[in-house]
C-alpha cells in the first residue's frame, strides 16, 4: 500500500458508501451539540472515567479469536460462482480481494464486477448479476435504495445477496449484513472510551463528521451516548464536513477550527481519510496540544500514529469480516442458515503507538485468522 496522502484518502473510505452514489441519495447536514468551548470541562472524579478506562482497556487488546465457534460440519461443494460487486474505491476492492481469497480455499470462483461508484456504474453491475446468474451476490456500502430494483429480481431467482458496511436492515432479499448500523455503533463507543480516558474525564472535544455517509450516523450516536455518560460535564462540538473537503481543505478546516476554539483539547474523525495532511497542517501553525483519534485505521494514519502525530485509531476489521461472509455462503450452499455468522460479533481494536501491530499495512486483527476458519471448513 502507499502511503502517500492521495493514495490514503482513495483506500481509506473502507467498504463504506461510494462517494458519488451518496451525493445523489444522502441528505446532508445535522444540527451540532453546543460549541466545545461554551463550557468547562468535567472535573477528574467523574464517575464514568472508570467505566471509560475499563472500556478502553478491553478494546485495547488485540483478538486472538474468530467469532464464529460452530463447524460447517457437511461437505462444502465446490465449483460455487459467486459476484462481488466493487464499490469504485480501493478499499472496497481489498475487501472484495481478503473475501476471494476465502473463497478460494473452497474451490469457489469469485467475479469481481468493477463500478465507478455511481447509482448508474452499480445498477449496471447488479443488472450482470442477474444475467450471470451466480450463486450468490456481494457487496459493501451501497444503500438499499440503489439497487432495490435488482434485488428484488435477485429475491425471486433465489440468489443470495450479502452486504457489509451499509446503513441497511436485514431481509427482504438481503441475506446477510455485516457491519450494519447496530455494528458499527459500537465503533463510536470505542472513540469515546479513548477520549475520556485519555483525558481524565476533562476533556473539549471537536467531532468532525461527514454526514453524506449515512452509516457513520450511527457510529456518531455512538460516541455522543457514551461520552455525556463517561464524561459528565464535558465540552463537545459536532462538526459536519462536506464532502468536497476531503483531500482538499480539510487541512486548512481543522487549523481554522482550533484557532478559534484554543480550548480543544481532542479532535475525533468519523473516518481516518479526514486526518491526511492535518497533522502537517497544525504543525506548521503552532498547533501541538490537542490529542487525536480517528475512526478506521489504515497505513497512513498508522504512520502518523508511530510518528506521534496520531494518537489513536479504530482499526477495522476488513479481513476477518469478509472470510465470516465465505463462511456464511458454507453454511448456505450445505443447506443450513446464515444465522451464526449474522450473529457473530466482528471485534474492533483500539489502537495507540503503545499496542500498534504495523505502521506500513492493513493488517489483520486477528493473526491466524485464516487457520481458525479453515478449521471450521474441515480444511486444516
């Protein structure tokens, strides 16, 4: 992977939603929580800090095991064609690329359909879909609305569709979804348990968000829930982003930001992709006090972080969600339901300069991944 700033902002927008498909169909714009300097920040004996350092001390550690206990049990046949459908951004295709690689080790074929991103590009790729006819169908980050058409179809040829990463509900011909809301709120969970903590429960947060992505809505809820409830008192300003900052001024945003507001003392980003070129930014300005965490790592953002120009990051995890979707398909194509995989539990890593696996990769969370799955397929 580069880890030049223009590369990082291509291959940071993991699995989530096209930037071009959100644009036509998200509704931008929320109404920001009080300024982050309106008020002084908690004093130390804050009750939650305790269940804030708790907290951020699980996350912290580094997984050892999948979330998924039960054997397929049953032969898994082979010669299965499956259509991954690309969302136009790399990291879409690394998923797609750490899902075909699980397939592989089970005889699968694995169709990657490439889109630009846009509802026309994916409506298209679905449409081939359903003349390729596979035997199941899969992609991340793209909203219902895009394809209803399609799935639809999709439903009555009896064709599985599975999604991660995508603001979506369960059913009505969406066989499978990782990462969905519920998810990922957990993601801003883990944000705030850092913060706090970090803090000593007196901390004046900024959150920059980008409200075109509909799926960090609920990791937004996230942080916002546990930090009133962590952090008591606690000063927090929610800041919206318009899409066409990012890789541009977003740099330039933040250092205008701060200097406005000298009482900041943490800056969270909704996605890792908000960070590129800020560090550099406010080193240039003077800026040094202020503490910042990102939500989904990726190499660039891990090379601020062992620099010290980061402080922390939610790494993602990529890998191990899309060889949960292979085995979810086993389970499937020997004739029994999805239900363990849905109900797996995907475990996210708080990640500091302390406990940092790799500053140069999209590393795996869990090291042996692969062993533990192909275990449960009868092929270790």
């Amino acid at each position: 992977m580069s880890s030049t700033p223009g590369r990082a902002v291509r291959r940071t927008l993991t699995a989530i939603v096209p930037i071009t498909a959100l644009l036509a169909l998200a509704a931008c714009g929320t109404g920001a929580t009080p300024a982050a300097d309106s008020s002084e920040a908690a004093v130390s004996d804050s009750p939650g800090l305790a269940a804030a350092e708790e907290a951020a001390e699980e996350y912290s550690q580094r997984p050892t095991q999948i979330p998924l206990t039960d054997p397929v049990g049953k032969q898994i046949p082979k010669g299965k064609t499956i259509d991954y459908i690309l969302c136009g951004v790399q990291s879409c295709k690394d998923l797609a690329d750490f899902f075909t690689s699980g397939a592989e080790e089970l005889g699968w074929k694995v169709n990657q359909i490439a889109t630009q991103g846009t509802p026309e590009s994916v409506q298209a790729a679905y449409e081939q879909s359903l003349r390729n006819k596979p035997d199941a169908v899969i992609s991340s980050g793209f909203p219902r609305a895009v394809y209803a058409k399609q799935l639809a179809k999709l439903k009555e040829a009896d064709i599985p569709v599975i999604q991660s990463n995508a603001d979506d509900v369960l059913g009505d011909g969406l066989s499978l979804l990782k990462n969905g809301p519920e998810e990922v709120k957990t993601n801003g969970e883990i944000l705030a348990s850092w913060v706090v903590s970090d803090s000593k429960a007196k901390a004046n947060t900024v959150y920059f968000n980008l409200p075109a992505y509909t799926i960090l809505k609920p990791v937004q809820d996230g942080f916002e829930g546990k930090y009133k409830e962590w952090c008591d008192g606690c000063a927090l300003d929610v800041v919206d982003v318009p899409i066409t900052a990012v890789g541009k001024d977003m740099p330039d945003r933040v250092v205008s930001y701060l200097r406005s507001h000298p009482k900041v003392t943490h800056v969270v980003y909704s996605l890792g992709l908000l960070n590129v070129g800020v560090p550099a930014a406010l080193k240039t300005a003077g800026i040094t006090t202020t503490r910042t965490i990102v939500n989904v790592g990726d190499p660039q953002n891990y090379q601020y972080i062992d620099s010290g120009l980061t402080d922390a990051a939610l790494a993602l995890n990529s890998h191990e969600m899309a060889w949960i979707m292979v085995d979810a398909l086993a389970h499937h194509f020997t004739g029994q339901p999805m239900d363990t995989a849905q109900k797996a539990v995907v475990t996210n890593m708080l990640v500091t300069k302390e406990n940092l696996p790799s500053a140069d990769e999209d590393f795996p969370l869990i090291v042996d991944y692969q062993k533990q799955f192909k275990a449960l397929w009868g092929k270790s």
